[in-house]
C-alpha cells in the first residue's frame, strides 16, 4: 500500500477501491415491514419503496484488497434522487452493518459511509438449513434461518446507500454529512432459495427497535464475486 493513502499515513489501514470479492458466500434473508415503520429506517431525503422491503444480509467476504472478513446488515429498499439522470431510482440503504476485522470497519465506514460496528458473526450449513447470527455484548441481535429447498434467483436491489457522517472536531456540527451511492457488480455462480425465520433482540448498545417484520419473505443464498467500486455522493443529508 502507498503511504498516505489512509490514515494512519505512515501504515495505511487500508488502500483505494475498488475491491474485488472472489468466491463469497451471500444469504439474504428478506421481510416485509409495517408501511407506517420503514420510513423510520430511513434518513431524508431517502423514501420507502412502492412495496415496504428490508432484509438481513450475511455474508463471507474474501477481499483481495482487505483481506477476509464476515459480515451482516440490515438494508431496506428504498426511492432516491439520481442527481446526474434527474431520475428517480431504487437502492438499499444500509440502516445497521456490522463485521468482524477493523480493516473492514474503517475501510468501509471511512471511504463509503458504511455504518459498521464490529460483532461476531457466523453463517453456517447444517445439512439444506443455513443459519446467520450477529452478536455483540453477549447478546444475539438477530439471527436468520432458512431451509434451502428451490433455485434461487438473482434480482438487481440498485447500489448501495449509505449517510457517510464524519462530527467535527469542534463538537459542534459535521465535518461532512452526504448520501453515498456504490453501484456493486455482481457474478452469481448458483443461487438458493427457501422459507425464512428470524429473530431479533436489541443488545446494551445496539438499538433495533426501529426493525419491525410483519411479514418474512424468502430466504436465498448465493456463491458469487462481487466487485465494489468507487461510489458516488448523491445528496446532502441535514442533520
């Protein structure tokens, strides 16, 4: 890595993107939410979606730039603004994210607005049965399980949406307060899908109030290659 490229200067934490994710393992475990609860998942000026849609993600993640790490998060699809086509778009905006190596906690955070903690995570298969876990403070925050017993199909979510929120120094205000847009690249190798449960708990620091499930959806799990880009600022957020 180059010094200077991010802080530490002398011993970077981590390079530039893009990064580049060779064989990862990816379950999706989606829910409808109450219409009256999604917007609470999400900062302005993002809107929920013609049909409120979340889900937790699990996943394994071999980064060739960052190194292996697992994750989990909780996204909800939702409408926003493209300000270079002045059209409407749909996106995932991440509401939760956690991981388990400080490289992708800052990396992550630092370059894209990804909202990480860190957490221990699995993702394990008994048998056709895969379950997700994320826990942190001796408390489990959710956990998903589903049987995969169909084929599973790819379906495009838009980018990646995050509020990228640095305080200022002065601790008064922000340094830098936007919406971040990463247009993610995907090669799916196989797809699964199957029934869906979940559970979730909020810890000493993590509050999941806000994550309400009126409905589970499906489960899918796919093997598959995932390129990251650079992103793009799409909006000022007013906090």
């Amino acid at each position: 890595m180059t010094k200077g490229e991010s802080t530490p200067l002398l011993t970077p934490t981590y390079p530039r993107p893009p990064y580049h994710y060779v064989d990862a393992r990816l379950f999706l475990a989606l829910f409808n939410p109450p219409e009256d609860a999604i917007q609470d998942l999400l900062p302005a000026p993002l809107r929920p979606s013609q049909m409120p849609l979340a889900g937790l993600m699990f996943g394994e993640m071999p980064c060739k730039e960052t190194g292996t790490f697992m994750e989990t998060g909780l996204l909800v699809q939702c409408i926003f603004d493209n300000p270079e086509t002045k059209q409407e778009e749909v996106g995932v905006y991440f509401a939760y994210n956690y991981v388990d190596t400080d490289v992708a906690q800052a990396s992550g955070r630092e370059i894209w607005g990804y909202p990480r903690k860190l957490a221990d995570i699995s993702l394990k298969w008994k048998g056709d049965t895969i379950t997700g876990a994320a826990k942190r403070d001796d408390t489990t925050l959710w956990k998903a399980t589903c049987k995969m017993d169909d084929e599973g199909e790819w379906i495009d979510s838009g980018p990646n949406l995050n509020a990228k929120v640095i305080p200022s120094v002065t601790g008064k205000g922000f340094d830098l307060s936007v919406l971040t847009a990463a247009y993610l690249e995907y090669t799916i190798k196989n797809g699964r899908s199957g029934e869906v449960e979940f559970e979730i708990k909020s810890g000493p620091r993590d509050n999941l109030d806000p994550v309400k499930i009126e409905t589970p959806m499906i489960g899918l799990y796919f093997d598959c290659d995932i390129l990251v880009p650079e992103g793009k600022i799409i909006a000022d957020l007013d906090l």
